[in-house]
C-alpha cells in the first residue's frame, strides 16, 4: 500500500510538469486567480520546456517523473555532504578548482556551455562525487528484494540462516559501504583517492551513462530496479557543481554532528 501511495503521488507531480502549457491557459482565462494546492500550475522553466517540446506523451511524462524525483532529495543529499567534505579538506578543494577551472577555460575559449560531452572532462570530479556515495549514499537502507531461490546466509557469529525463496530482504548500502573488511581502516574518512574497483568509477572512466557498482558498492541498487534518475542525477550533480565550485570556496564551520551515533541519513522507527 505505502509503495502503490508512493507511485501515486510520483505520477501527480509528473503529470502537473506535463500539463503546464494546458495550466497556465487556464490561468489567464481565470485572470490569474488559482488559489494554491491543486491545479496550481507549474510555471518554471523546465516544466515551461517539457509543455511546449514535441516529444511524445508518454516521453514527457517519463522525463517528468525523472526530474521530480531523482533532481530533489537525492541529488542534494549527495551535493551537500561532498561540499561538507570538501570544505575540510583544502587540499582536496583545490584540486577539484583546478579541474573546474581548466574545463570553463576551455568553455570561455569556444564560446558555449557546458554540454553532456564535457562530464568526460572531470575525473577528479567523479571521484569525490562517488566517495560522497560510498560514505553517505542517499538511499542507505537500499530497495527490497525477494529471493529467487532457497538459500543459505551468514547471520551473526558467522551463524548460517536458511533463507526460503520469496523472502524478503534489504541488502543495505550503509553497512557494505562503511565496512573496513571491504574498503580498509580508513572506511569512516573521505578519500577520493581511494582504490576504486572495476564498475565503482566505470573501469576507470570519468563518466558513463550505466549503473556503477559492484558487491560492496551500490549508490543506485542493482538491476532489474537500479535507480530510474540516475543518469539524470549525474549529469546534475556534475553540471552544479561544476558552476558552484567555480564561482566559491567553501570552509567548514564550527557546526558539526554532535552525537558519536550520528549517520547523517533517514532513520526509521
């Protein structure tokens, strides 16, 4: 029931992108008068893009639900934490300015924004936004899955658990991402330098438009159901960044997590 909720109210904030054009007419019909809640229109210029662009029905929609759901929460989780990191490390700071600022010279020099191509262009980039997944993923307890097949787990104490199929289970991020069996004695400090494996930074790629992740590491799930914005989420994340660290530095205030238990994540119960 709560999933079925969840879908619903995805599918609203999608169709209210989609119906802009046919909203904002009505607006002026009325003289401007909507009151709030809903049938407010949408007037702001993404949304104004998605009313008036030829794609198809079903296209829009498709986009809308991306961009109201992976460009929120989750990609301004993952942002915030890596400025916060950022901001205690200087040295770390200034190497990620140097890489923005040799990409906008470029950009000045041939007259044009940043396009999808240039998300190549930042490789050091990559690895402070995927150390900033591995050390605060935004969907920490991971998504449910049932078992295809009977199957044995290790349990604590290295207790084997009999598992029948269809049970339901959470292969949680945090746990794996923070383990020192997986990553080493440092798995609690943010280290973009890091020893990466295989599909975690794409075999060594600064960018790619499929699922990073391996047995340890999974921002975005596993297929069948990985995260349906997350290529929309990259290509975000690297675009404002990419604009804020050229414009500012940032340090870190005297505003810290207090409490030894504190996860910065959602905690349920």
């Amino acid at each position: 029931r709560y999933l079925e909720d969840l879908l619903n109210q995805i599918n609203d904030r999608a169709d209210t992108f989609v119906s802009t054009e046919q909203r904002a007419e009505e607006l002026a019909a009325s003289g401007g008068k909507t009151g709030t809640g809903e049938g407010r229109p949408v007037t702001a210029p993404v949304a104004e893009f998605l009313a008036n662009s030829e794609m198809s029905p079903t296209t829009k929609f498709s986009t809308a639900q991306i961009l109201s759901f992976a460009g929120h929460d989750t990609a301004g989780n993952t942002m915030t934490w890596m400025v916060w990191e950022l901001s205690k490390r200087p040295d770390l700071q200034e190497r990620l300015h140097a890489e923005i600022d040799a990409l906008f010279t470029e950009l000045d020099a041939e007259g044009r924004a940043m396009q999808y191509r240039d998300c190549h262009k930042l490789p050091f980039m990559t690895r402070c936004i995927m150390e900033t997944l591995r050390l605060w993923p935004a969907a920490p307890w991971g998504s449910f899955r049932l078992l295809e097949h009977d199957d044995w787990v290790t349990g604590p104490d290295g207790e084997k658990v009999w598992l029948k199929a269809g049970t339901c289970f959470q292969p949680a991020n945090w746990v794996r991402h923070r383990n020192p069996d997986l990553w080493g004695p440092d798995v609690n400090e943010f280290n973009p330098d890091r020893e990466f494996e295989g599909a975690e930074i794409w075999n060594g790629k600064a960018f790619a438009a499929w699922n990073p992740s391996t047995k340890r590491f999974s921002p975005f799930t596993y297929s069948p159901r990985a995260c349906f914005g997350m290529n929309f989420a990259q290509m975000e994340m690297r675009t404002v960044l990419a604009h804020l660290f050229r414009d500012y530095r940032f340090t870190n205030s005297s505003i810290n997590p207090s409490s030894p238990d504190y996860l910065g994540v959602t905690k349920f119960g």
